[in-house]
C-alpha cells in the first residue's frame, strides 16, 4: 500500500499541474467565467466548481461564488466536496459492477431473480407473455421499473432505514412499466438493485466496495459515502428545522430508506477526484503511468461500458450506467459528438461530460438545491459544454 501511494503522490503531483497543456485555447475556455458567473447573479446556484480535463492534464479548474448561504456565507474553493446525486450511479456503481463483469462474477444477460429470489419479471397485460429482467435493463434504465417510490408512504408502512425491505419492495411491488429494453424509464430502483446484487455477489456493502475497489485504487483522498469529515462540503437542501443538509446525501431514498448506503446517490467528491476518475475512463481504465495495482477497469471494457448496447432498442438510447444521445442530450452541448461522449447529471447540480474521441472532460460541480431546491442548470450546462467544446485546438 505504501509503494501504491508513492506512486500515487507523483502521479498526482504531474496530473494537477493544470494550465501547461497547449492542447485547448485557455483564451476561449475563460468565457466559461462569464456563463458561470451569470447563473450565480440570478441566484440559480450559491456558486461552483469547474474542471476541465484533456488527456492526463488538467487544464482548468477553479471555484465561483458560495459554497454556503445557510446559516452563514462561506466561500467555494476548489477543494468543496459535493453531494454527488445521480454521479454515484456512475463512478460508484457503474464501475463497481463493470468490475464484476470484468472480473467473471455477473454477465450482463443475467437475470435479475438469480441473485435477488423472487424479482418479478414483466407480464404483457394482453398475452400473459412474461420477460425476465436482466443486468443490461438495469444499468440502460431500460428494465421498466418505477422511475421512483414514495417515500413518505413507504416509511409509513416498513420504517426508515430498512434496505431489506426495500429490496423485496423492488422485487415484488414496484411496477413494471414495459417490455423490458424497448424503451428507457430513468429509475434510481435501478441501481438499487444493481446495489443489492453487487452485495449479494461479494458479500460487501457497496461504500466499501466502491472504496477499495475503486476510490483507493486511483488514490482518491476526497471521495466517500457517509463521510464522517463534514467541514468542507457544501451543503444542501435547508430542511424544516431551518438548517440545511451537511455530508447527508440529499436524496430521500438514499438518506432515509438506505441509510445512505445506495446504489443510485450518495457519493461526496470534489473536482480534482473526480478528474481523476474522468482521466483513468479516458486512459482505458487506468491514469498513464500507473501501476497495474492502481486499474480499475480494462479498455475493452470501459470501451463497452462507452456503448448503447445494440441488443437495446434505439429509443433506449443510453450506454450502461451513462447517457447518450437518447438522453437528455443538453448536457454535453451541440459540439461535443454524440458517438464518442457520455455524460450524466446529478439533482443536487453536478455534471460530469466526457469526449471520448477528444480525451476531454468537463465536471461541472454546484450545489443547485441551496438553499432551496429550485431552478434548471440545462442551459448552463450545454453553454459550458459548447464553450469547453470549441476550444479544443487539437
């Protein structure tokens, strides 16, 4: 571990000595100021964080504006860890469970029921035809189940904190929506369920999976669930006591239901970390240089990890854990092509979008829902994107 972490130290110390690469137009890439700069005068967010990363380097990175209003004002700085939201799906869940195909433990064509007994497939309403759920449906949100549950009812009935339950209510109550991988309904029951078989598969709760398998590995220092240091994340959502949310995912299924322990949100990370996860998708699975200890995936891999699946139907639209075209396609702008890029959002504000074909990637890091949930970061997004987009040089 110790020879992991020298290595580590020097890698890091070449990876953030940000600016120095001539392979982006910084001219151009400082109009990102004036867009971010503008959606904090109109209050849609307290402030941010932005990284831009090209190949190895990062070639900007810096802090706007607040990362607290309430209770009191305090500074962005580019250090902020943020609720990470719907990202977790991404670099905790997703690449734990391309780790297991990786690895031989799970196949994207298996079903759902044989790790979580009992998981009702879809029944067509008219023939009685039934079709099973599997690993690929989950991870595209093309499996058809809920979008969501709610939370109020369902803590009424099993009680808070009670991930058991939840998963024999994602079993056997949640609805079934459509044939499965036909269409694409966005679910967190999604990756909760990725969550419960990645458990029952390695016998770990997927925080310290994620933890060893993949935050350690790359030589992650700010990236946790249920981080116990709360000083320097921002917060989010001011609740009914008038203070807002602080290192307590936001999410309502995640926090109450999973105990923060979730499969689709509950990750805290901050711009650099996440950069590092975004080099190491670029670079085939591992940051240049690294040593064999410090891959977390293969490149054939991360390569199917990039695709649609052509087993989906093309109204699906998404890669697996990723967006593509097919969704929500504002977030990486009109430039950044739509073949070579994925990217996904996180409700709390967070954005990360990433050019496969340009070695660029752009993490965009706010706390939208401070101190109230409100607004849209749609437009901010894909003007950024574009921004960061036209000043590739090369």
């Amino acid at each position: 571990m110790r020879r992991l972490s020298l290595i580590w130290a020097a890698l890091l110390a070449a990876f953030v000595a940000y600016g120095q690469t001539p392979l982006i137009d910084e001219a151009k890439l400082s109009q990102v100021d004036r867009v971010i700069e503008e959606a904090i005068a109109e209050k849609t967010i307290p402030g941010a964080v932005v990284s831009v990363v090209r190949g190895d380097k990062i070639a900007y990175l810096k802090a706007y504006g607040n990362k607290s209003l309430v209770p009191e004002v305090e500074p962005m700085t580019v250090e902020t860890m943020f609720d990470l939201a719907s990202l977790s799906k991404c670099v905790g869940t997703t690449l734990s469970i391309m780790q297991l195909i990786e690895n031989g433990f799970v196949r994207l064509t298996d079903r759902v029921d044989m790790y979580i007994p009992g998981f009702k497939p879809w029944t067509d309403p008219k023939t009685g035809e039934t079709v099973d759920i599997i690993i690929r449906d989950l991870l595209t949100h093309s499996s058809g189940l809920d979008a969501y549950a709610d939370v109020e009812a369902y803590v009424s009935e099993f009680g808070e904190n009670t991930p058991d339950e939840f998963e024999n209510y994602l079993a056997t109550r949640s609805g079934r929506n459509f044939r499965p991988g036909t269409q694409c309904l966005y679910s967190c029951l999604n990756f909760i369920t990725l969550q419960r078989i990645l458990e029952r598969v390695t016998g770990e709760r997927l925080c310290d999976y994620a933890r060893e398998h993949i935050f350690t590995p790359l030589g992650l220092k700010h990236t946790y669930y249920l981080p116990s240091v709360k000083d320097n994340i921002a917060p989010t959502e001011v609740q009914k006591d008038g203070k807002p949310l602080l290192g307590e995912v936001h999410d309502p299924i995640a926090r109450r239901i999973m105990g923060g322990n979730s499969g689709n949100a509950g990750v805290f990370s901050n711009a650099e970390d996440l950069s590092v996860i975004c080099a190491a998708i670029m670079n085939g699975g591992a940051l240049p240089g690294a040593a064999q200890e410090a891959r977390i995936l293969g490149p054939l891999t991360i390569d199917l990890m990039c695709k649609a699946p052509i087993q989906n139907d093309p109204a699906v639209g998404r890669a697996l854990g990723w967006d593509k075209d097919g969704w929500n396609p504002g977030t990486r702008g009109d430039i950044f092509d739509p073949e070579t890029s994925i990217w996904h959002t996180g409700y709390t504000g967070t954005s990360i979008v990433i050019d496969m074909k340009t070695k660029t990637a752009l993490i965009i890091l706010t706390n939208r829902v401070h101190p109230e949930d409100k607004g849209s970061l749609a437009r901010m997004r894909a003007q950024v994107a574009n921004i960061v987009a036209g000043a590739i040089v090369k």
